[in-house]
C-alpha cells in the first residue's frame, strides 16, 4: 500500500512523463527491507498506462547464475533479437544458454541488452522494473548499469528497487552513482492510517503507539507486526520488543503466517521459494514429483504469500527468503531434489546440476565430475565468477583429496580472474593442503603471486613470480619463460617500489630460463630482448626486440589461434617496447591494433584501457582532438579505466591546475600500490606542463625521476624534456650526462624519431653554426616521422635560439610556423610561449581562426567524424557501444551546433 508518498509517487510519475516525450528515464529507489519499494514500482506499473511492462527480481540464491536476473528481464523481448546486429545476438544468445560460442564480452552483452530494449520500445515506450536489485547476479547487475548509463536517448524507463547501502565501503553497488530516491519511514499520521487499514479488533491506543514506535514507520512493518500478535495482546498488552531489527521481524512475520498453512502448501512454498525462475511448468513438475496436490496453492493466495499465474511470483520478495531460510535442511534438499527431477538435463544442464548439488549431503563425487564438466558451460555463459561458484561447489562435494585440491586450484584461478582475490586466496588454502602434484603446486604459487601483483603491484611481487618461474622449469618451459617475462614486467613497474628483486637481478635469474622446446614465439623473443637490455645494455637489446615486434607484425597476419590470442595478450607490453625503440610507426601500428582488434572482437572489457594507451600515443602525434574524442569513448564505456590519457592531455594542453589535481591523485594511488612506474609517468607529464609553461626549474626537477627509470618507454620520453629544462635553468653538466644517455639509446635506434630528437637536444647544449645545423637536422628529420608535436617545439626552440642570436627575420619564420603548429593542435601552453617569444621579435601572432567544430563536444567530433565517413546511426553505434536512437540524438545536437541540417552536409564539412 502507497499511502502517502505523494512526493515519490510524483517522482515515478515524472520519470514515466519524460519517457512518453521520448525521452528516457531511470531511478534506483533505495530502501530497507518493507519500506515500500515493491509497492512504489506496483505504482509505477499502474501509472503506465500505454507502455509495455516487464519485470524482473534478484533472488538471493540465484546470485551464483551468470545474466540469471536479465534473462528474466529479456526473455519476453527475445522475439526482436533477430533484429540485433549479428555480434549482438551471439552474444546475448550464448549469455542465456540459447546457442553455443565463446564466452561473451561481458560489455557486448551489455550493448545487445540496450539494443533490445531499445527495439523493445519502438512500438510503446518500455517499463521495467527490478525489484531486489541486490539481490541480482553479478554480470547481469554490472549489464543493466552499463545499460541505465546509456539509455537516454530511448523511450524506455529502468526502475531499480535496491536494499540501502551497506556501510562497508567495500560493498560499492553497480547502480552507484544513477539517480537515487530513499524511502524513509512513513510520518506518524500515515503510519497510523495504515495501521488502521490492517487490525480489524480493538487497539489499545498504548498498544498502536507501541507498534508505531517499534515499526519506525516500515509500512510492511505496520501491517505484519499485528498479525503476528493475539487479539487479546492488541487489546490489552504486546508484550517486550525483542532486539531484532524491523526487516528481520517482518520475515519472522512471514515464516510464521506460511507455519499456520497446511504441510503441503508450506512444501509448495519451499519448492517456489527454491526455483528462482518463476518458471510455472517446472513448479509444477517438482510438486508432481513430490506428490502435492493441485489446490495446495490455494491456501497460499488466500494467506497473500504467492501467486500462479504464467509466472510464479511471490507477493513480497521477503517471503521467498523467509520460507527458504526458515526450512529444516532436509526439507531444502527434499525440494532441490525435485526441482533437479524436474528440469530438463538437455535444455538446462545448469540448473539440474546445481540443484543436484543443493539436495546433496555430504560427498558425491558423481555430481563433483558433474559440476567440473558444466563449469566450462558456465563460464561461456556468464565468465570466470559462474565457472568458479561451479568449482567451489565441486570441491565441497569432492571426497577425495587429491581431486578436492585440483578442483580447488581451477577454482581459484576462475575466482581470480572473476575479481575476487580474497575468495581465490582462500580457495588456494584449500588446494595447497593437497595433495597437489608439482605442477599443480608450482601453478598454486604462480597464481599466489599473480594475484599479489593484481592486488598491491610493488613489493616483493617480482620475486614471488621468479620463484614460481624457477619452480615451473623442469615442469612446463613455455609457462615458465612466460612466467620470467611476467617477473620482469612486475621489477619495472615495481621499480624504486621493489624490495630486493630490482630488474637486474630478475633479468640475470630469467637468463638461466631453458631454450624453448619450439621455434621461438613472442613471448620468447620479448623476454630475451628484455633480459638482453637488463644485463648487456640498451644497444645490444635492439636486434632481438625488433625481432619480437616482428614476429607480433606476423601473428596479426594469421588465423585466429592459440599462438595468435597469446601474442595478442603482450600487445600493450609491445606498444611499450616500441616507445623504448623510438619506433614511432610500430608504436602507433599496435597500440591501434590492440584498439581495432577489441572492437572486431566486442573486447569492450579490453577496450576501454587499449583507446586510452593509443590515445596517449595520438598526443604525440600531434592529434590531441582524436585523443580526447578517444578517452570520451573509454569513458563512456568504463569510466574508472581511463589513468593515463587525462592528464597527458592536460599537461600537454598547459593546464596547470588540473594537471597538478591529476598528478597528486595518480601518484597517491601509485605508492599505496606500489607502481613506480606510474608515479615516473606522471613525473614526465608534469615536466611537460612546466616545460610548456617555461617554468624550468620545476621541469627539471619532475624530469630527473623518469629519466633515471627502467622503465625506457618513459625514460626515452623523459630524457629530452629534461635536456630542454636543465640547458634553460643553467644545469649543463645535468644536461651534457643526459644528453649522452639520449644519444646512446638513439644511435642504437637510428629512427628518425629518435635521431630527430637528439639533434634537437644536441642543438639545445650547442652554439653557433653547430647549433643551427642541429636545429635544422632535427626539423627535417621530426618533419619524416609521425610525433608532430615533437615536431613543434623543434621549430619553437629554433626560433627561440635565432631570436637570441639577433636574427628576428628568421626567428619569426620559425616560430610562426611552430605557434601554427603548436596552436592547432591545441599545446595551448608551448604555442603561448611561440606567441611571446613572436611578440618579442616584433610580430603580432594570428590568434587561430575560430572553427564551427569547436563547439562540439570530443564524443560529437568523434560521431561527426563516423557519420561523414558515410556509416549509418546503427553502424556507429554498434562502433561506439551506443544505441542506434542514442546517435541520432547526438546528431541533432552536431547539426544545431554546425548550423547543417543533413548528413550530406556533414560529409561536406572539412573536419579536423
């Protein structure tokens, strides 16, 4: 009942107003148990009058199905899944156990779930509803997230009934951050109104304030707490408040309303109260099964706990938990007995599997077998998380040891990959206690540093891993060279972090790695290149780490397989290896590559990290605009993905404040994990900004700490900015030991990047005619390579020497072209500091010419860019993880802001 909530009711009403204007709409409604949530969205299906309505609800003991919850939701939609692009079918088709495939992007289920929503409410606007939102399976929580996060341009409204937040900061909800609405108890009038409406005999007016004043205005309250109590107590006495809180008493209410039914009704109850689905034909086949009668529902309805209809649905989801919770054990497993002999094994293997499990006491290594098998079915489903509460339930049935600990390893290492580092840590306990073979045990160790690396990055991770790898050696080559590169990997980013284990030490160990027993892969090759720069130097690294650039160019040429999917996953390492070779066109190739090989694949939980690396890489190349438009992107599809990109733009833009706001929280978060290697990234951004702002002491002093890393990727983009601001604050000897290392590494190198760039340092240490030459050396060889930012500031520093040398004629030529430059790629800082040192030689500089672009916003450039191409609204969408309608409306706004009214137009535009 909905008495009062007039503001609440207006809230609902509004939401549905917004949708019938095409518009859409979504509201999380936040809550204690009998608050009056469920009777706010039965308002909101009343109130929708012209709209479709479908309806699901979390159910606790479903937690463990992958897109159980969202199948509820879907599958009276599933007759439009045919108009979804082909990518999305499969994906939502394998998620809901429709077809066989790989397992699904858990971020392509996510945009199949808008697309079918929005093909849903082409006809009428869609309402749906979720009741017990907590309640919900993972994947199909963190789904209709990504879905109300997107949904706005669609007639379709989300409303989500939630328990309150728990107050373990941990226990941070998908729906965070979506519009919320509390409910809060009923005012004293309305409590007592609906108290009136629930007792039917004399109420002591002592009585009514008592009940009241423990309801604490729980309106499920007020209307269970008096039915538990005699007529005599409502009369005269209620007797003592116990300590239970209000939610707990209203499922005691129910477990005592479903007591005073008849044996079968309450066993009827329980089989409901065990089949999450709703599914009335398998309620039906179990209550064969356990011979209850027909009518044995009827007493069920009258008593206002369930109702039968095309679903089975309980009146208020605390009667499902109260019955179940309040069943004696073996009733439970009598139920689950049933339900497993009434479920089809061909259509859903899962289900009968787990219930098989649920009605199990003790061992039974039949179903272990059983539930081992069916985790692979499960983790193509809904991922590693099902695959692992499928193991963890094997190893609990498992009766031999040894089984017990195997199933546990595999178990753990689903955990982990599902995110649960504790849970997995606790299973590898279980494992360990054995009996593991040595394979088993070195993998047990592999995974305990794996996840002490996921989980605090520095420390003594490097050396766990090298350990593992020493103990994989006589057991498995391949995973142990793997094994030395991941140790490698962790010394750097460990770096100044690491206790013991630096990169030297884990490079000299890795050197003892055995030959691989095959022609050597990526992996191989990446690892003795790197081993190679640790222990012999820069320069006698580059053959073999060409060579393992070489080889990642020949995988992307081959069919999809194994070896090709293991070379796909050190793209990110290679992008990296690519920086420290100053290979500008194999950087920009891989880190583009890792980002097209996640959209052909639907990656999207790759994605979003791959456009933020390619897009640190775009400012580099002097395309700062397709970076931002890219980091719009990864945001809109996973906002906490994106570290680097924000403030390498800032501090390439000269935004000062940002930059530094940036700077203190990425390097606070990398010394609580222990990443020095992040910290050395931002240290190299911020010599940026003040190198730009021409504050070169600050420059200095943030380029000294990434010039010195093993990190080469950020030393070599280090070095140069150091150079610059050591010769400006009069630091020459810091200048001249830099400028050596620089030359070093660049020489061994010998692309034009590189070689561009130590001629620009070189001129910058240099005088006279040597000077000049150098600057023109460095002009001409940036100006043959990609990095156009470099580029830039060699026309900005030469201008600045040919200034100082009284030569103003020439020094305007160089520093109008690099303020051009530098302005139209938007360094707004460095193409200030082009604009005073031009305003020094006696010109004025052209502001830039104000473009009707520059009104939009990165996401719209990045559509605009899509649609001029000639791609419809559903082609970019399906590009950008966004619904066909959602485009469209962004077009709108992309033709107002442009003054165009078609996409005719568009194409004709000339788009930066």
């Amino acid at each position: 009942m909905l008495l009062g909530r007039r503001a609440e009711r207006k809230a609902i009403d509004r939401l549905l107003a917004d949708v019938r204007s095409r518009r859409s709409g979504v509201l999380v409604v936040r809550g204690e148990a009998g608050i009056g949530k469920t009777a706010l969205l039965e308002h909101a299906r009343g109130a929708a009058s012209g709209f479709r309505v479908e309806r699901a609800a979390g159910v606790e003991s479903e937690m463990e199905f992958a897109f159980a919850g969202l199948h509820q939701l879907c599958a009276p939609l599933l007759d439009r899944l045919g108009a979804l692009p082909e990518p999305q079918q499969a994906a939502l088709g394998v998620a809901f156990g429709l077809r066989a495939g790989d397992p699904p992007d858990r971020f392509l289920v996510g945009l199949a779930s808008l697309s079918l929503l929005a093909e849903a409410s082409e006809e009428r606007p869609l309402l749906c509803l979720v009741d017990d939102a907590q309640w919900l399976d993972a994947a199909s929580a963190q789904t209709l997230a990504f879905v109300a996060r997107r949904v706005d341009a669609e007639r379709v409204a989300l409303v989500l009934a939630l328990r309150d937040r728990s107050p373990d900061p941990s226990d941070a909800h998908p729906f965070a951050g979506l519009l919320e609405l509390g409910l809060d108890g009923l005012g004293e009038a309305d409590a007592q109104a609906l108290l009136a409406t629930g007792v039917r005999t004399p109420l002591d007016e002592r009585i009514r304030d008592r009940i009241i004043a423990e309801a604490r205005g729980n309106p499920l309250a007020l209307l269970e707490l008096p039915r538990s109590a005699e007529p005599a107590k409502l009369a005269g006495g209620f007797g003592l408040p116990d300590a239970l809180s209000v939610p707990r008493r209203i499922e005691k209410s129910f477990q005592r309303r479903s007591r005073s039914l008849p044996a079968e009704t309450q066993l009827l109850l329980l089989v409901a109260a065990a089949e999450p689905l709703g599914d009335t034909a398998l309620l039906r086949g179990a209550a064969e099964y356990l011979g209850i009668d027909a009518e044995a529902a009827a007493p069920a309805k009258a008593a206002e706990l369930l109702e039968i209809g095309a679903r089975v649905r309980f009146l208020h989801p605390l009667v499902r938990s109260a019955v179940y919770r309040a069943a004696a054990p073996s009733d439970r497993r009598r139920v689950h007995r049933a339900l497993a002999a009434a479920t089809d094994p061909q259509a859903d293997p899962d289900h009968r599997a787990w219930h098989r499990a649920q009605a199990t006491l003790g061992v039974d290594e039949t179903i272990a077998v059983e539930l081992e098998r069916l985790a692979g079915r499960a983790w193509t489903r809904g991922g590693p998380a099902a695959a692992a509460a499928f193991l963890e339930q094997a190893v609990v049935l498992t009766p031999e040891p040894a089984d017990r600990a195997r199933r546990a390893l595999a178990a753990a290492h689903a955990t982990h990959q599902a995110g649960a580092s504790e849970a997995a840590l606790e299973l590898l306990t279980v494992a360990a206690a054995g009996p593991l073979d040595p394979l088993g045990r070195a993998r047990a160790e592999l995974l305990r540093a794996q996840i002490a690396f996921d989980t605090t990055r520095g420390s003594d991770v490097p050396g766990m891993l090298l350990d593992a790898a020493k103990t994989l050696v006589p057991l498995d080559v391949a995973m142990a060279r793997q094994t030395y590169l991941q140790a490698l990997e962790a010394a750097v980013v460990a770096g100044s972090f690491g206790r013991g284990r630096r990169v030297l030490e884990v490079a000299e160990a890795a050197q003892a790695a055995p030959i691989p027993p095959h022609p050597p892969g990526v992996v191989d090759l990446l690892l003795d290149g790197l081993v190679t720069r640790a222990t012999q130097g820069y320069e006698a690294s580059v053959p073999s780490l060409r060579r393992a650039l070489g080889a990642l160019g020949n995988h992307d040429r081959t069919p999809r397989t194994a070896a090709a999917d293991d070379s796909r996953r050190w793209l990110w390492l290679a992008s990296r290896v690519a920086v420290a070779l100053f290979d500008d066109e194999t950087v920009h190739e891989l880190a583009g590559r890792r980002v097209r090989l996640a959209r052909e694949e639907g990656a999207l939980s790759e994605l979003p990290a791959a456009l933020d690396y390619f897009a640190v890489v775009l400012v580099h190349t002097g395309e700062l605009a397709h970076a931002a438009e890219l980091v719009a992107e990864a945001t809109a599809i996973q906002p906490e993905a994106v570290t680097i990109t924000g403030i390498v733009l800032a501090a390439w833009r000269g935004r000062q404040a940002e930059t530094s706001e940036l700077y203190a929280a990425m390097v606070e978060d990398a010394t609580r994990r222990g990443e020095s290697a992040v910290v050395t990234m931002a240290q190299y951004t911020l010599a940026v900004l003040h190198n730009g702002l021409g504050d070169y002491r600050a420059a200095f002093e943030a380029a000294a700490g990434p010039s010195d890393s093993d990190e080469l990727e950020h030393s070599n983009l280090a070095l140069p900015e150091l150079i610059e601001a050591a010769v400006r604050a009069g630091e020459p000897a810091s200048a001249a030991a830099a400028l050596e290392l620089l030359s070093s590494r660049t020489r061994a190198s010998g692309t034009q990047w590189a070689l561009g760039l130590e001629a620009r340092s070189r001129a910058l240490t240099s005088t006279g005619p040597t000077a000049e030459v150098l600057y023109r050396e460095a002009i001409e060889r940036l100006g043959c390579c990609r990095m156009v930012t470099h580029l830039a500031r060699a026309h900005l520093v030469y201008g600045e020497w040919l200034r100082r040398e009284g030569r103003r004629q020439a020094a305007r030529e160089q520093l109008r072209t690099a303020h051009e430059l530098l302005s139209g790629i938007g360094a707004e800082a460095f193409a200030a500091r082009a604009a005073r040192e031009l305003r020094a030689t006696g010109e004025r500089p052209h502001k830039p010419t104000a473009q009707p672009t520059d009104a939009l916003t990165a996401q719209e450039l990045h559509i605009a860019r899509r649609v001029a191409t000639g791609a419809t609204s559903k082609e970019v969408g399906a590009q950008l993880f966004l619904s066909p309608r959602t485009i469209d409306a962004h077009l709108r706004n992309i033709f107002r802001k442009l003054g165009i009214t078609s996409r005719r137009q568009l194409r004709d535009m000339q788009l930066p």
